[in-house]
C-alpha cells in the first residue's frame, strides 16, 4: 500500500524519514519521498557501507525521478564504490550532454578518471569544472584536486605552483600548507621547502604549520638545533598541537638529548590520549640512557596499548636477550614477526638470540631471511658466516664470505673479514690478495681487520702489503 504524499510532508526529520524508508522495505511497499530526501538516504547507506541498501535507494528513487540528474550522480557514486568506474562514466557521458553546465558532472567526472589512474583526462575535467563554478571555496578545493592530480603525475613542480598561487590567495589555509610540505617532500626538495617556508614566514609570522612543516624540513636536513627552534615557535603559537612535541622530541633523540626527549614525548599526553609509538620512542630513548628495566616498561606499555605494535614486541625482545632471558626474548621476537614477518630487522635480531643460545641451524635460516628482505645490509653477511664458522668450520665460513661478494661486491666489511679467515685458515697468499683489494678501495677499514684478528699484523706478507700502500 502506498502512503499519501500529505502524510510525508509531515515527516521531514531525518531520523523519522529513515524509519519510514526500513519500514517500506520491510513491508514490501512503496512510499514516496522527495528528491532531497532520497539523496540524504543514499548517503547514509554509502556512509554505513550497506551496498544493499543503497542500491535499493537508488533504484526506487530514479523510478520515481527519473530525470533527476542529482539522483543519477548518487548512483554514480554508487558505482564508483562498488568499483564499477566505467559504468560510471557512460552515466556521466550521457549527463554531460543533457546538462553541459553542471559543473557537480564534470568533478566527478575527475574523480573517476583519477580512481581509474588516468590523471590527465582527470585534470581535464577538473578544469571544466573550475570554469563553472563562482564559489571561492569550491574552486579553491577543485585547485587542490587538480594539485593532487600532479603529484599523482609527478609533476610536482606544476602542484606546487598551484598550491602557492592558492595560498597567496588565502595564507591561512592549513590543508595548503601541509600539501606543499608534502610535494617538497615527494620532489625531494628540502632545500626548496626551507626556502619556502623561511619566507612565507617572514610575511605570515603566527602561521603555526608553516613553522611545523619548516621544523619537519630541518630535520629531515639534519640540522636538528634549527628543527628544534622551529617547533618551539609552533609551541608558542598553538601550544596544544602534539605533533610539535613528538617531532620535537624526535629531534633531541637524534642529539642524543634522550632525558630532554623523554620530558618531551611525554608532554604529548597532556593533549592527546596516549600513543604506542610514543611509549615505544620513550622506551628506547631509556634503552639508550642504559636503564633497560624502564626501557622494558615502556615497550610494554606500547603493546599493552596496541598490541599489533610490533616494534614494542622487538623492544621487550632485545632487552629480554641482553639481560640472557633468551627464552622470553624469543617469545617477543616471535610476536613482532607474527606481525611484520618481512620485517629484516625483527630476523635479524631472532637469529643474534638464536646464535646465542647455540640454535645455530635456526640462526642461519633467520639470517638468511635478512638476505632474502634487505639484500643490501653489510653486516649481516659478516654474522652469518661467524655463526657458520662455530657451527660449521672456518672452510665453509670463507665460502660464505665469498658468496657474499657476490651479492655485494663494493661490501669492503666482508674483504676485511675475509682477509682475517684466510690467515686463520693458513691461505696467507689468498688472503694477500684480498688484503690488496681492501687497501686500494678502503684503507681505512684495515683497522677492521686488526682490531677482529690483531695477529694479522704479525704476518711479514700483510706487513710489506701495509706498508706498500703507505703515502
């Protein structure tokens, strides 16, 4: 049965609408409803992702508006969500014939060529768009889109001349701000991003993110002093922003400042709820103050709040080996890699604690996990063919040691282990040859020679191979 249209007018709230509509598809009626009223229902569905829901919203409604083009851009978005990009557009194509000035068309036109990855064909329509609307702030937010649509592109330069032209215009858009931060940041260009916001500064001297985002482009300069200067101007100005003190205290970690980045991270509970990574940071800053018992508690602290926080598991795991509690450290590592199983540096610190519980079978497999994830990491070439030497004997340590150069020829730290091996072994001329490599790429590590096998120096043949290489 069909409900009277003068009894809906009297039903216009929002929540009283929506009962009505579950009502009708309960019952198996049909009611009628606005337009307007149809496109706050279809948002909702969209909005609570009821897929179901919102079709039949969709479809009830165009039966009875079917030539409501914003009722047919609903279902457009509906189909743009249900990952149907392309039938989409043939609803779109058809629109923009009937109604070539809508410029609502023509932006979400963009939207789904930019969900399709065509960037131009979207900055394209953006632009038609853009010269139809009158509304300050909606061009202001189609230009950002089009920004977007650049970077998507790569073509960074070209957003950020966007991106400025729009914050000339309006110096205190924030979302602006921290988009031109982010193009610096993907161009690579921390130079240009110091540059930029040194002298918007100058002009806007109270815009806290433009002082964060300089504090974030010193940093990542390394010149933390600055950085750190940089986010106590941000302080001052909004002195409940988080983020200031987070990346604050990164900076006096970095110094080796760990007591002032402890007072520091902890400042960040005073306006917002604690973090994992927080405690996590707080936990290592300890860890490197040589106190492990409050290092331990704060990466608990980092699981107990989150337990998918890996880097906390890999902490209590670390601190677990280091005080030889080699069954616990084993338990957390194993946490950490339940989590993140790619993760080379977790393998890494699994096979140490392996190793060094004499499980030298599974130590090489987890180090062979680090080859398989970082296959740059120097060291790790170096611990493997240690292991193998104890479990194994010196002969298949060198063969490690040589398949390592393959993988990594410029790798010097394995020639000076090698060197040491071949003396060890007896292949003094062998181990001339790759002492020779050594000095003529890096003299320098000759000292990593010695100090691993100080009797090296007591082989005449590595003597006159030294000082053949002297100035």
């Amino acid at each position: 049965m069909e409900e009277g249209f003068d009894s809906y007018n009297d039903e216009d709230d929002y929540t009283a609408s929506l009962d009505r509509f579950e009502k009708m598809l309960k019952a198996g009626d049909e009611y009628f409803f606005d337009v307007e009223v149809f496109e706050i229902l279809i948002d909702h569905y969209l909005d609570k992702s009821d897929t179901n829901k919102a079709k039949k919203a969709i479809d009830i409604s165009l039966l009875q508006h079917p030539t409501s083009s914003n009722l047919k851009l609903k279902k457009v978005q509906f189909l743009a969500t249900i990952h149907k990009p392309n039938k989409a557009l043939e609803i779109l194509n058809t629109l923009e014939l009937l109604e070539p000035f809508n410029s609502e068309i023509f932006s979400t036109k963009a939207s789904i060529h930019s969900q399709l990855r065509q960037h131009n064909k979207a900055i394209e329509n953006f632009y038609k768009a853009l010269k139809l609307i009158t509304e300050k702030s909606e061009k202001a937010n189609i230009k950002i889109n089009i920004a977007f649509e650049y970077e998507n592109l790569n073509q960074f330069d070209k957003a950020i001349e966007i991106l400025k032209k729009l914050l000339r215009e309006n110096p205190e858009n924030e979302t602006v701000i921290y988009e031109l931060a982010f193009c610096y940041n993907l161009k690579n260009d921390i130079n240009g991003s110091i540059v930029f916001f040194t002298e918007f500064i100058d002009k806007h001297p109270y815009s806290y993110p433009a002082w964060y985002n300089l504090g974030v482009a010193y940093n990542r300069a390394n010149l933390y002093e600055k950085a750190i200067n940089a986010y106590d101007f941000t302080i001052a100005i909004k002195e409940d922003f988080p983020s200031a003190y987070f990346n604050k205290a990164n900076s006096l970690a970095l110094l080796e400042d760990y007591t002032k980045a402890i007072e520091t991270y902890k400042e960040t509970f005073e306006y917002e709820e604690p973090d994992a990574t927080t405690y996590y940071y707080i936990g290592e800053c300890y860890e490197k103050l040589g106190n492990p018992e409050l290092a331990l508690a704060n990466y608990y602290k980092s699981t107990k709040l989150d337990p998918f926080h890996a880097d906390g598991w890999a902490g209590m795991a670390v601190i677990n080996e280091a005080e030889n509690k080699s069954q616990s450290a084993i338990f957390y590592i194993k946490k950490a890699l339940e989590l993140e199983n790619n993760n080379s540096e977790y393998w890494y610190i699994y096979g140490d604690i392996l190793a060094k519980t004499g499980l030298f079978d599974e130590a090489i497999i987890a180090y062979d996990k680090v080859i398989e994830y970082d296959e740059e990491n120097e060291e790790i070439w170096l611990d493997k063919a240690e292991v193998i030497t104890d479990y194994e004997n010196i002969e298949n340590g060198i063969i490690t040691l040589y398949k390592g150069l393959e993988k990594q020829p410029e790798n010097n730290l394995i020639y000076a282990r090698l060197v040491a091996y071949l003396l060890m072994n007896g292949k003094v001329n062998e181990a001339i040859e790759n002492l020779t490599i050594l000095l003529t790429n890096d003299k320098e590590l000759l000292s990593e020679l010695t100090s691993y096998y100080p009797e090296a120096i007591s082989f005449q043949k590595v003597i006159d191979t030294i000082e053949n290489f002297k100035d």
